[in-house]
C-alpha cells in the first residue's frame, strides 16, 4: 500500500503541521473540514503546501517521523522547493 507524507499550514510561513497517510485526498479534505480535533484543527491548518508519495506506508511513516526532527527553516525550504508560492496543492484533486 501506498503512503504520503504531507505538510498543511494555516498560512505562509505559518505554523506548519507533517502528516502521513495511505489517502491524501481524504485525509486532506479531514483537516479542512476539521473533522479532526487536535493540533492541525486547533492552529487552522487547513492548507496543503507539500507532499511525498512512497510505495509503502511503512516508508512514509519513517520518512514524516525524520521530517519531524528537521529545522524548521529546512521544513520551509523543502516546500518552497516543491512550492514556491505556498499554494493549496489540494486544488489539484478537484
């Protein structure tokens, strides 16, 4: 099975939440509704900025786990790499 790691924030250079999951576009649609309590619904992020697609959900699972030590100015330069407007990846689904 298929994992994404992702990245939501509530604005540019907000505060950033990292993820995984084995349905990016469910659980994206998750944080925008905030059907979810905790971290990401409390701070509002509700904006998809990044993502990594691995073939299993065990490798996504390491991966978000070592983003998660990161800096948080290499968090930034990891989206601007993929992102450099900050837009809502989510769009792209619809």
């Amino acid at each position: 099975m298929a994992g994404y790691v992702y990245i939501v924030t509530n604005r540019r250079n907000g505060t950033l939440y990292i993820g995984v999951t084995s349905d990016l576009e469910r659980r994206v649609h998750e944080h925008r509704e905030g059907l979810t309590p905790g971290f990401s619904s409390t701070y509002g992020c509700k904006r998809l900025v990044w993502y990594e697609e691995h073939d299993s959900i065990v490798t996504a699972i390491q991966r978000e786990k070592s983003l998660k030590r990161w800096y948080r100015q290499w968090k930034i330069e990891l989206i601007e790499t993929m992102n450099p407007d900050w837009h809502d990846l989510y769009e792209a689904f619809g």
